[in-house]
C-alpha cells in the first residue's frame, strides 16, 4: 500500500458529516492544595478553551486531512450554540432549534488529570421538521461518502437513518456509522458500522464471542457490509464481505487523552474508503491516525504529515 498516494488522494475526496455536535469546554490549572470546606482539591486556573467535539470533531478531522467536508447537526439559540457560531468552522450547514440545548461537556483538568466533568444537555428527538431540513441539505451536496456520527444526544432519529440509507443507495454511496447501542436498530442496512468493543456486545445483546464471532455476528444481523470493532489499547478487528478477518494491534504510546479518539478513526476511515481501498487498508490508516490522536490533548485533529511521519 502506498501510502503516501493514497493520503493524497484525500484532497479530492468529499464526506458529508451528520450527527451530534458537542461543545467541549476545558479548564486547567494547578492542584496546590485541598479546600477547608470540603475534602475537596483546589485547583489554580491557568486556561480556559473550547473546542468542537462529537460530529463536529470528525468534520474538523476531515478537514485537516486534507478532504472536503460538510458538517450538517442542530444546536440551540443558547450561549453553547453562539460559541459554536463564533468558531466560524463548518458551520454554514449548522441548523438552530430555538428551544434546544447545545451539548456541552466541561472538563476540569491538571497534571494531564481529568479531575471533574460537568454536561450540560437536554436530550430530545428532532422533529419531523427537521428530519426535512437536515434531508434537503443532504440531497444538495455532492458526496462521495456519509459518516453518521450517533452520540445519542437526539439528532440521529430511526426515520432519519431510513431516509440516509435509502439516499446514499440512491446515489450508489456508501453510508458509515459510528453507532450507539441504543439506537442499534436504526443502523440495518449502513454499509458499515465502527462500534467499541463494549458497544459490539451490547449491539448482538450478549457476551462470551471472540472478536472475529462478534464481527460476523453483527454483520449478519445488521446486513452490513463490514463491520470495524475498536478495542481501545489492543487496537481494532474487522472483514468485510467476500474477504478474510483482520486484526491491527495498537500502537504502544504514552496516553494523553482518549477524548475523540473515535471522531479520528471515522474522518481517517471514512476518508480512505471514499478512494476505494479495502476496508482493511482503510483500517490500518484509522490505526495509525487514532494512535497519533490519543497523545493529544482533548478532541483534536491531525494532518497527513503525521500519519507520514508515524
């Protein structure tokens, strides 16, 4: 595999993201000592920051990788949702729920620690109304391929996933998921799906299989195509019809921060399948980039120099 050809090809390459967007908000600052009030530390803010997570982070990946993106998702009319604008990336197919609450996650970290987190969400259904909006600006972008990115905050509906299935079908593209167990049965019939190794389990409803029953088990069951498992620290299993089961161990590195390693393995994945290799080519670039991505701190992104230079 050449892979220095293959990452250039991503420059031609348009992904449309759709899916919930989160608001990442971090504090850090220096633990010196615990408060008289409560057994409790203290800590000494140094910075305050955000960033844009769950689809959002995917498309922002994207971009960095060189690809072309459209990120379509909801936010509210709320302070989440100005901060979210005032980011000024991807947000032309950003649509505003009046009544919503932006997702927002603070983290509170020091030494590399996470030592608190706050959400700060509301989780509801779009309406039908919506399903439309988010439908018609689908149909006007031409795409190579759809990444859903389902963190189960209200915007991935089971109609919603019947109407992008049947459009990418249409279109004779391809339709990927990152999934939530909870929505497990709006996803059959995707092309294929990237859960954990918790959420495989949880998406064939028992335990006790190997990785390479696991994956078979949720192909068939889910009529996909292929099927990826990631596992976190031993890396990730996967086949895809008519080919043999593949396993990549991870590459060992001092952990930063897993937050949005997922987001990385969908864009570097989603980015590879659309220039038409196999899943398994596809899957040794997500390893490569997710490896890179957990030494960063907090949702972030990479570009193709890393990957390069790994």
């Amino acid at each position: 595999m050449n892979m220095e050809k293959i990452l250039k090809k991503f420059e031609t390459r348009k992904i449309i993201v759709i899916g919930d967007l989160i608001l990442d908000h971090y504090i850090m600052g220096v633990v010196k000592r615990i408060s008289p009030e409560a057994p409790v530390p203290v800590i000494e803010k140094k910075e305050e920051f955000y960033r844009l997570g769950g689809a959002a982070n995917v498309a922002l990946n994207i971009e960095s990788l060189g690809g072309k993106v459209n990120l379509i998702s909801i936010i509210g009319d709320d302070t989440s949702g100005k901060i979210v604008r005032e980011k000024g990336k991807l947000t032309d197919n950003l649509i505003i729920e009046k009544d919503r609450i932006t997702p927002h996650k603070t983290r509170i970290i020091s030494n590399h620690q996470q030592l608190l987190r706050v959400d700060e969400e509301k989780i509801e259904k779009i309406n039908t109304e919506t399903e439309d909006m988010i439908i018609k600006k689908t149909e006007k972008i031409d795409f190579d391929l759809i990444i859903v990115s389902d963190y189960a905050k209200g915007v991935i509906t089971e109609n919603l996933m019947k109407r992008l299935i049947k459009l990418s079908k249409n279109r004779g593209k391809r339709i990927i998921v990152d999934p939530k167990p909870l929505h497990k049965n709006y996803y059959t019939g995707v092309t294929g799906v990237v859960p954990n190794l918790k959420e495989a389990f949880q998406m064939v409803g028992e335990e006790g299989y190997d990785e390479k029953e696991l994956v078979n088990k949720i192909m068939k069951k889910y009529k996909t195509d292929w099927v990826l498992v990631t596992m976190g620290e031993k890396g990730m299993c996967g086949r895809e019809k008519g080919k043999k089961f593949f396993c990549y161990k991870a590459f060992t590195h001092e952990v930063s921060d897993v937050t949005g390693a997922g987001d990385t393995v969908m864009a570097a994945l989603g980015l590879s399948l659309s220039t038409k290799i196999t899943l398994r080519e596809s899957s040794r670039i997500a390893n490569i980039a997710a490896s890179i991505s957990v030494t960063k701190l907090g949702a972030s992104t990479i570009k193709q120099e890393e990957i390069l230079s790994f």
